[in-house]
C-alpha cells in the first residue's frame, strides 16, 4: 500500500526535497499514530432549521491535535490523509466515533459525517457503514453522510449503486460544498440527495457580489424544483442570515449559530441558538 511505502520512506534530512516535502511526509508518518495517541477528536457545529428554529443536526468536524505542531487544520491533513490510503482507517475511526457519541448525546438530532472520496471508492464501504451502524447502535436515520461530487464523477453507475444501499438502510446522504468543483444538474438530477450544502465561499461573498447571490438563488431554486431542501454553510453575520432567509433557503450552518465544539457544550449551544433566535413555534 502507498501508505506503507510512504511511511517507510520517510527521511528528514534528504538533500534536495524541499521544506514543505518535507512536513508532508512527516505529517504523513505523525497521522499513522494519531488515533492510538488519542491525539484525534471530533467538534460538533450545529445546523439549523430555517424554517422552524430548531436544531436540525451537528456535523462532526474533525480536529489534529499534534503534540509538536500544535493544531493542524483538516484542510490540511485530510488532503495527506487521502493521499497515504490513511483516510480509509482515519474516516472508519471517524464514524464509528461520531455514532457512538451521537449515542450518548441527550437529544435525538442527527450527525453528519463527512466521507472522503477515497472512502467511498472503496469496495466496502457499505458493509463497514452497516457494520459501525450495528457495533454503535445509532439508528440509521440519525446519521447522514456528507459527500462531494468528486466522490461520485468517477463511475457514476457503482456511485447511484451505494447511495442506494446506504440510502436502503435508512441514513440520508448530502451533497457537500455543492457549486465548486464538478457540480453538475445532471449529478443532482439522477441522485437521491436528500441534501444540498451550498459552499461557503458564496455566502461569503454574498454581500459584495451579485453574482454571487445569484448563485445563490439558482441553487435554492434547483433545490425547490427537485424537491431537495437546501442548507448553507458559512452563516458568520445577521445580515448573511438575512440573505438566506429573503431568498427562503431551508437551513445553515455557520459561525453564527455557533463554532465547532466538544459535544458536552452542545446544550449550552442549543440555549445560544433559541437566545439570538427564539423558537417560533
Ligand atoms: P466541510 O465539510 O465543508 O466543513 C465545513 C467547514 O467550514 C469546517 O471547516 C467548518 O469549521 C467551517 N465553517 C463552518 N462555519 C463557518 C463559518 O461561518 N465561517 C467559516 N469561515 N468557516 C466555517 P474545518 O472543520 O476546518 O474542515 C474543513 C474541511 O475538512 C471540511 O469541509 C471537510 O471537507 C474536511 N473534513 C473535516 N472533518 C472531516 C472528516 O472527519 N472526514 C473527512 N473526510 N473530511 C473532513
Ligand atoms: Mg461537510
Ligand atoms: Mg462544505
Ligand atoms: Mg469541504
């Protein structure tokens, strides 16, 4: 496996391989340990239901603590993950986590876990889904997979089989950073998405350009017609909110509702969400 070679090559002092090489392959070699060094967690952000203020889920983020770097950003170790075959195991430990914290949560939402593309190329993958499924005890319909288009380009016909069996078992699946990308009508059109995470990078933008909110609006339509509701992410200001909801998107995520956090600070979120926004119903 790539993974092996790569770990069994690492050298620090190389001549010739440049700093950044470098770190790579040491991050690489450093990540193999991680989960058994308890250096891995995962935060919590809330999602939340446009339509009705409540808490629709909490999709788990996963955090590096790394005992000499400190903090190392998903952005950028997922990326040296995938390229080592380490997501294969890093993404498994990742749910079976998310699930049986989800278990213990007091509240009955739903936990989104992100799949790699790696992952979901595996042959398996459904079998191990079903098995964490049986192991942690969560029933189906809390759990919801987060996947991008990336996952899905490659061999559509064996992508449309998956869904159909991680959908058959009940857990609903989300298409992630939607309008970056591959994002294609005919992709959104032939799969059962039963959710479309508009990227933050136009939410962001929302505000000093039209096309951007124009983007925007086009995704929630297409969200409207195909009948797939339409979360997004990246909510940091009351005013983006504002955006949202003059536009009638379904949901969002963002650091508005709250950050990422450690599950035990899930009810003092709830209380923070119903504080800025009370319930209405
Ligand atoms: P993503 O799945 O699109 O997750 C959303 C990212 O946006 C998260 O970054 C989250 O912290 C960040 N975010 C949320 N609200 C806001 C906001 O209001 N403003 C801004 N600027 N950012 C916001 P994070 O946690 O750094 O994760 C980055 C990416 O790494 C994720 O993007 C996902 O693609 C990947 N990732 C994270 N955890 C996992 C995992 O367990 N498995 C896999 N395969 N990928 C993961
Ligand atoms: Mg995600
Ligand atoms: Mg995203
Ligand atoms: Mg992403």
């Amino acid at each position: 496996r790539a993974k092996a070679t790569l770990g069994e090559s690492v050298c620090f002092f190389e001549p010739g391989m440049d700093e950044s090489a470098r770190q790579r392959r040491q991050l690489a070699a450093d990540l193999r340990h991680a989960v058994e060094r308890g250096e891995l967690r995962l935060l919590y952000q809330p999602q939340r239901s446009l339509r009705t203020g409540t808490l629709a889920g909490y999709e788990a983020l996963l955090r590096w603590q790394h005992p000499v770097r400190g903090a190392v950003s998903p952005a950028d170790f997922i990326p040296i993950a995938e390229e080592t075959g380490e997501i294969i195991a890093l993404g498994e430990w990742v749910l079976r986590q998310a699930c049986i914290e989800a278990r213990g949560w007091p509240g009955e939402e739903k936990v989104a876990v992100n799949l790699s593309p790696v992952q979901f190329l595996q042959p398996d993958l459904v079998e191990m889904v079903r098995a964490v499924l049986l192991e942690t005890g969560l029933p189906a319909r809390r759990l919801e997979l987060e996947i991008t288009e990336t996952a899905i380009i490659s061999d559509k016909l064996r992508a449309l089989h998956c869904l159909r069996q991680i959908k058959g078992m009940g857990i609903s699946v989300a298409i992630d950073d939607f309008g970056t990308g591959y994002s294609s009508l005919d992709t959104l059109q032939s799969f059962p998405f039963d959710k479309i995470k508009i990227d933050k990078s136009f939410l962001m933008r929302s505000e000093g350009s039209a096309q951007a909110r124009a983007i925007i609006r086009a995704v929630l339509a297409l969200g409207k017609s195909l009948d797939i509701p339409v979360l997004a992410e990246g909510v940091e200001t009351e005013s983006q909110l504002r955006v949202l909801e003059a536009e009638g998107c379904d949901e969002a995520q963002g650091y508005y509702f709250g950050r990422p956090a450690e599950a035990p600070s899930l009810e003092v979120t709830e209380t923070r969400l119903q504080k800025i926004h009370p319930v209405s119903l």
